[in-house]
C-alpha cells in the first residue's frame, strides 16, 4: 500500500512539475513547488500523547553522526534511503522518556529485519543509553530473526522475547572487503601505487584479489577487540560467562527461536498478540484502548522537544543566561578539499575548517567537542583541518569525540585536540598514506585507441592516465608520500607528546579498536559523546552553566534543503540529476571517484567499505 501511495504521490508531483515549467515557472516555480511541500510536511502537528504511552524503538533505523534534525514528511515519502535519526536525539530523547510519567517502558523492535544501520561505536553508545533506561522503567525486545549486531542492542532489556517461529544468529563477528583488481584488469584498467606503512590496505581492494597478510593480521586483531566488547557486554546482560558464548558461536551459533530459550539467551516465545497483552500490562491496562498507545522514538522527540534540544544542554531546554556554550561540531565523511556531486557525505575541508575559526574567534565559546566519523581521505584537506584543530586548542578546550571511525585523516584532525575520547569499538589509527594510480593504456588499446605525449622536461606527463608510470615516475610519487607520511609522524609526535619512534612503531597504516588506542595512547579516555562532552564542559571550569549548539547548522529552506529534496524528487521520479560522466563512475567503486580530489593524489585513508558483521 505504501509503495501504490508513493508511486501516486510521485504521478501527481511529476504533473505538477510538469506544468510548472511548461507554465514558464521553471526553476523558480520548481522551488516554489517544493517549498509548498515543505509547508504542507512542517504545518503537521506531532502526534500527542495521550495517557501512559510506551516509547517504540525501531532498530532498523539508521543512526548517524550530524546536528539534531527530525526527518520530515517528504523525506519519508520521496527517499528511498534507510529512515535515520541523528544520535544525539536519540540519545536524548531515551534520556528525557526515562523521566517522562507518561512513558511506561521501552520497546525495541526489528520492522525491516535488517539490524541496526550503525557502527559498533554507535551501538555501544545506544545500549549504554538502553541500559540506563532500563534502571528506571521496564525495556522488552521482541523480534523473529536477530543477528549479533541487533542482539548486541536487545540483549540490554529486561525482557526478550522470539517469535516461536524465528531464530538468533550468534556464530561470531566476520569482516568481507570486495576486491576489484581482476574485474578491472580484465577491462583493461591499470592500476599502481605507492604508500607509506606495511599496514596501508587502503589500495589492496584495486591491486589484490585478497587480504595480505598484513591487513588480515590487523583486521583479525580488530574483529576479536569488537567480539569481546560483545560478549562482555552480552554476558553481563544474559548471566552468562564469555566461555559459555564463544562456545555457542564455535558449535555453530544458528539458533532456532526454542534452542536461544534454552541457551538462556532469550527469555521466553511469544507471539505479537501475546506481546502486546505485555506491553498492556505495562501500561495498568486490560484491554486496547485509545488511552495507551505506542510512540516511536522520532514522534516522541518532535512531541517533547529533544530535536530542538539538540541544539542547547543536554537537559536543559532553556537558553543560558550567560551565554557560555560549548559548541558540538561534526566532522563526518570522507575528507574532500572540493565538494563531490557523487559523495553527498564528503567532508569538505574548507568548511570545516572554516567553522572551527569561527568556534575559536567567538567569545561565548568555552569549549569546542568535535565528533569525528571519518575514515580520513585527501593528505591535504586532512592537514588543513587539522592546523585549525591546533589553533583551537591553543584558545580553549578542544575535546575530540570519536564515533565508529576515526581513522587515518580522521586521527590526523584528532591528534591536536586537548583529549582525545573513543569508544572501545571505535576503529582508530591508520598512520599511513598512500597515492593510487590507475591508468586506461590497456583499455585504449584493447579498443584501438592510443595516446602520445611531447613533452619539455622528463616528468611533464607524469599525471596523464593514459599509460602506466615509469619506474622513475614512480620513485619520484614514493618520495612525496614517505614526505607526507613523514610530516603525519612528526604531527602525532608533537600533538600527542609521544617519543617519534613510537609512534612510528605504533604506526605503518595499522588500525586500532578503541581499546587498543588507549592502550597504546593515542586516545586518552575511553567513553562516548556525552562523556566528551562533560568532559569540556570540566576543561572549561563550567561546571553547569552552559549550554550546547550543534555545528554546522542546517538552515530551513536554505539551498541545501532545497537541493536534497528535489534529488530525492527526481530519484521518486525515475529522474536523475547526476551528468552522464558521474553515472558512469558510479558503476565503479565509489572510492575511486573520491580518489581524484587530493592535487597532490595523497591520501590518508582507511578503505571503510569493509563490511563487518
């Protein structure tokens, strides 16, 4: 029914557009087309509570790292993109339910049966804010089939409950990354490269068929840190001892919904009337009436405030008096020194940098928390960052939170901040550099096509991708990436007051789990965003008067707002947007589209394709 609805609402704005250009409103009348939908969406009034509710937690969402902004209307009718909810206003939103009288308990729930949409960094930071709900009111989990990364989450209820006809997947953490080398050589697309550090598996997806040795080494050490911070935790939950669990995931670890009973990791069947008979109860309720209902979390947040109050303390809905903030800003995506059509989540370094010398010349800004997701990118972009972070820092308290990846450029922007937090399973390190560098000579050839060159000096043409380097090509590229690798060790050494050796040791490209990082120090403290946060607010001798502002701001009906809706407009439509030269690159992997931005063709980066599950 949704899908007939969304093809009819699709029918209908493609006419309405239609007619607003052939009536010769075309871009204006487009734009005052959509800014009548945004009316229509934003003049809805949030859904009221009326009675003892209970707060519905859709564990399919996808939760993300960016300011506080309530997915409209429009979004959920025009995008086919997973619905998301931003994590501070679910963080905030589970805080604020736990002292609501209205709210009865928590209910978690798999609608998609797809799991979590997060890192295991933003899931830790969920189930410990589950946990902390779970000590004022009651929390059920009810599912058919749950994987690890969804019973990491629903492990964390009082109550857990399968469908007598489902199942619990509990067999162990494995981590898969697509090798393209053969596909593009059999298309005739060369590919090499240089890079700095054994552990920089960055270019292996372009010129292997496999993990080497080395990164399956470290993605090996990476996947048992994540595994552990997994049957710690779900132990804890379940009575049950870290042995007990790794021999269910060794014998197998397929469970039928009967056999996960009996293994003591759920409590009970049951089926969805039986279910709601529980949450009833819950609510001093015997029968379904309009008096109790169930609220999700997103219609909850709008109803009370907390996407709003993502942008003051946490709470604290009102503004301070005195006018000290502690600005939050994300630093998310793969860092980019130009804007890239493609890459709508790039992290464009001129703007944040940008940002973070505006945070720094504001007097009412005590204290700057910058939350980074990012699995690094351009040398460049990471270094212009980065000289704005220690600029900061050197003004006022600058306290680094890292999400799921904070990763090679992403530590490099990390390096200078006050304090450094990270969660346990956050993925961090990733000291190296490396420049790829494809080449279509083959493919020309294969087809007929050749190039030639004339030249004034020996390396004019060093850039050209219609042939493969020289070995003195390629002597010249190592030397400018050992340069920049060089520079990444000094900027870690200084920053972080670690003896160079070390953290040249420490270094060579290799990952780390959070854990790990603290360890070995290069994160200080081991905690999530609103530790960070409390964290800064301490630095700067705060102590509770002050409040939060996310950065960068999203500004209603800007052009920004404007161009994501009538992207998803054209994509409802069967339209597209993108020129015929980036819908060709989209058949290839995205990583190369954004391996074109750096001018120095550098790059610090860690390949965060790698799918772990």
């Amino acid at each position: 029914m949704k899908s007939f609805l969304q093809q009819t609402i699709a029918s209908i704005l493609g006419t309405l557009v239609g007619l607003t250009i052939f009536a010769g409103g075309s871009l204006l009348g487009l734009i005052g087309l959509i800014t009548f939908l945004a009316a229509l969406s934003s003049s809805s009034e949030p859904v009221g509570l009326k009675g003892r509710s209970m707060l519905a937690l859709d564990l399919s969402l996808a939760i993300r790292d960016e300011p506080g902004q309530a997915e409209d209307s429009i979004d959920r009718w025009l995008s086919d993109r997973p619905r998301t909810i931003p994590l501070r206003v679910l963080l905030d939103t589970l805080a604020q339910a736990a002292k609501d009288r209205q709210i009865t308990g928590l209910y978690l729930y798999d609608s998609a049966g797809t799991g979590p949409i997060a890192g295991y960094a933003t899931l830790r930071e969920v189930r410990e804010a589950i946990l902390e709900f779970r000590k004022k009111k009651p929390v059920i989990a009810y599912g058919t089939d749950w994987d690890e990364r969804t019973y990491y989450l629903t492990s964390a209820a009082n109550e857990t409950r399968l469908h007598p006809a489902g199942g619990l997947e509990f067999n162990g953490l494995a981590a898969e990354s697509t090798f393209w080398s053969g596909a593009l050589e059999k298309y005739g697309i060369g590919v090499q490269f240089v890079r700095a550090g054994k552990f920089k598996s960055a270019v292996e997806p372009f010129a292997r068929r496999d993990f080497s040795p080395e990164n399956r080494a470290q993605t090996a050490a990476l996947l048992q840190d994540l595994w552990q911070t997994v049957l710690t935790a779900t132990g804890q939950s379940r009575k049950q001892s870290i042995a007990q669990l790794q021999a269910i995931a060794d014998q197998g670890g397929l469970l039928r919904s009967d056999q996960a009973v009996k293994l003591g990791l759920v409590d009970r069947l049951a089926y969805d009337d039986q279910v709601i008979e529980r949450v009833l109860k819950l609510a001093d309720r015997e029968d379904n009436k309009p008096t109790f209902q169930r609220v999700a979390v997103a219609d909850y947040a709008r109803q009370v405030g907390t996407v709003e109050a993502a942008q003051s303390k946490l709470g604290d809905r009102r503004k301070n008096a005195t006018g000290q903030e502690i600005a939050l800003l994300y630093a998310t995506g793969t860092m980019v020194t130009q804007t890239t059509d493609g890459e709508r989540d790039a992290m464009n370094s001129t703007a944040i940098a940008t940002e973070l010398r505006k945070l720094r010349k504001n007097e009412d800004v005590k204290a700057i928390v910058l939350r980074i997701d990012s699995p690094g990118g351009s040398a460049t972009a990471a270094d212009i960052i980065a000289r704005e972070v220690s600029l900061a820092a050197k003004d006022k308290p600058v306290i680094v939170s890292m999400g799921d990846v904070a990763a090679s450029g992403g530590y490099w922007i990390a390096a200078p901040a006050t304090e450094i937090w990270a969660e346990p399973t956050t993925i961090a390190g990733s000291i190296g550099v490396f420049g790829l560098l494809p080449n279509i000579q083959k493919l020309g050839e294969n087809n007929g096509v050749n190039w030639d060159a004339v030249t004034t000096a020996p390396f004019a043409n060093i850039g050209s991708v219609t042939r493969s380097k020289t070995p003195a090509e390629l002597a010249l590229l190592q030397s400018s990436v050992d340069w920049t690798y060089d520079r990444f060790l000094d900027h870690v050494a200084q920053s972080r007051s670690i003896d160079r050796a070390k953290v040249e040791e420490l270094a060579q490209g290799r990952i780390w789990s959070g854990k790990a990082a603290a360890d070995l120090g290069l994160v200080d403290q081991l905690g999530g965003l609103d530790q960070a946060i409390a964290a800064a607010a301490k630095a700067a001798k705060l102590g509770k008067d002050w409040v939060l502002a996310e950065y960068p701001r999203r500004e209603p009906f800007g052009l920004s707002w404007l161009e994501d809706k009538s992207q998803a407009l054209w994509s409802r439509l069967g339209w597209s947007q993108s020129p015929l030269i980036a819908r060709s690159l989209a058949q290839l992997p995205s990583q190369l589209w954004l391996l074109n931005d750096d001018p120095r063709s550098t790059y610090v980066w860690w390949p965060d394709r790698l799918e772990i599950r």
